[in-house]
C-alpha cells in the first residue's frame, strides 16, 4: 500500500516524517461504520499480541484506537486508518495513521483538553487517548481534513 | 436484530456482555434496560463485563447513564467483574464512572445488591 490515497487527504506530521523510515508494513482499513471500528480494534489487538504488548499496553492501544477511530467516524465523515508494523533497530512498535477529509479541528489544543466536545460526548476520547499512547501527533486543516498518528512500543 | 440479553433473576436482571459491542449494540442495550426496569419492576441490575477486553469512553458512558437511568428509576446497577487492564485503561482515559457501584465478580455483586433491597 503506498501513501496516496482514495479518497482522504494526507497531511505531513513530524511523528509520520520520522516513522516512515521505521515502516516495515503497512495495512490500510476504511473507517465510515461502527462495524469498522469493531473491525479495527480486532486488527490492532492481533498486531499488539503479535509484537509481544504486554496486556495492559494492548487495552490501551486498542482502546485509543477505538476513540480515534470513533472520531475520524463522528468529526471527520468517515475515513481510513493506516496500520504500520515500525522497527526502530532496537524495538518493535505499532503506528496507526487516521485521515479523514473532513471539517478539520480549529485548535487542537482546545480539542485535547478534557471535557471539551463539540458531539455531546464526555471530551475524553481525544485528550485520552493521548495519555495511553507513546507518540500522538495531530496535523488538521479546516476544511480539509485531519491526521492523527498514534505509536505504541514494546517496552 | 443483534441484541444482548437480558435475564430476570427475581427482582433483578442480569446482563453478560460477551461481545465486542460497537456503538450501537451499546446504546441499544441502554434502551432496552431501562425499558425492562420499568417493565419487570426491577430493584436490581447486574452488569457482568468480565469478557470484555476493552472499555471505551463510548461503552463507559453507556454505563454510567444506565446507573444513572436506573437509580431515577428506583433500581440499584452494579457492574461486576472488570479485567484490570481494563481498570487501568480507564483511569488513565479520564473515566471514573461516577455513581457506579463496581464489584469484583458476580457473586460479590449479587451479595452487594441483596444487602440492599432484601
């Protein structure tokens, strides 16, 4: 799978700029039905067990896989999210890229706070998952569209 | 239509989620225990979540308003068996599920709503 895509527009992120040398494979899901969310979070529980995760850092991948995806679904109209396998030379890890061409988030810090919603959610989905995650970088442009890049490393 | 079910117990029902839940699967069951609450006059709810691997915001919200649906209604919810993977991933999310009486496994729930009503 190469880096163009069907129908989401992809925007450059510094966490995606460093990982692309780290890629070892790349798998690509849609992301438009609460069944494809279902379908993901399946995916990266097979990835995390695959690369050894321990439990706890699995249920956190794959929970803030859910929130993203969940979002990219809700604000974004739907999308598609990358899996990528990443070795850094001294360990293994696992990077998901969600793209949509959707509204585009206004500020982004705003967006991360706990609490804050513009869908009548808890506001946690967001801001959390970046406390479960190693790596989490955002790149969006209203009116175009939004990137979330989240890595989590074996340990 | 894909549901769960729901059992009846005396006055109390009890839910096993045994499936990954998508969105709305979850809001669905919401529905249907506030609706049997009312239906069956139940004073109790048991939420077995033992097999879930993941709790979400979304599933964790669906939770809370159904305790919160339920104590209007004059029923007591207490959700019984969580992993701890799933404890400490719900932490750090930022869930507290406030106002939700937890149980370590059905029995010590069980005991923890008979205490109450019988």
């Amino acid at each position: 799978m190469s880096d163009a895509h069907t129908d989401a527009v992809l925007f450059e992120t510094t966490l995606l700029d460093s990982h692309r040398q780290q890629r070892t494979a790349r798998a690509t899901l849609r992301l438009r039905s609460d069944e494809d969310v279902v379908g993901l979070r399946k995916q990266v529980r097979e990835r995390a067990v695959a690369i050894a995760l321990s439990l706890v850092d699995q249920t956190k991948l794959v929970t803030a896989a859910s929130e993203l995806a969940r979002n990219t679904i809700k604000y974004g109209g739907g999308g598609e999210v990358h899996l990528d396998a990443l070795d850094d030379g001294m360990r293994k890890g696992i990077g998901l890229l969600f793209v949509d061409a959707g509204q585009g988030i206004p500020d982004i810090d705003m967006a991360l706070r706990d609490g804050y919603t513009t869908g009548g959610g808890l506001g946690l989905g967001f801001g959390g998952s970046k406390r479960l995650v190693d790596e989490f970088d955002v790149d969006s442009r209203p009116g175009e569209g939004t990137a979330v890049m989240i890595v989590k490393w074996k340990r | 239509m894909e549901r769960i079910p729901i059992l009846r117990m005396g006055d109390l029902l009890l839910v096993t989620i045994q499936v990954d839940m998508h969105d709305r699967l979850a809001m669905q069951l919401q529905d249907d225990l506030t609706e049997r609450i009312v239906a069956d006059g139940a004073k109790g709810v048991l939420i077995d979540i033992s097999a879930l691997d993941l709790v979400d915001s979304f599933i964790g919200r669906m939770i809370s308003n159904t305790a919160a649906m339920a104590r209007v209604l004059d029923a007591s919810t207490v959700v019984v068996g969580m992993q701890p993977a799933v404890a400490i991933t719900l932490v750090e999310l930022g869930l507290t599920l406030h106002g939700v009486k937890t149980a370590l496994n059905v029995e010590k729930g069980m005991s923890l709503l008979g205490k109450r009503y019988r």
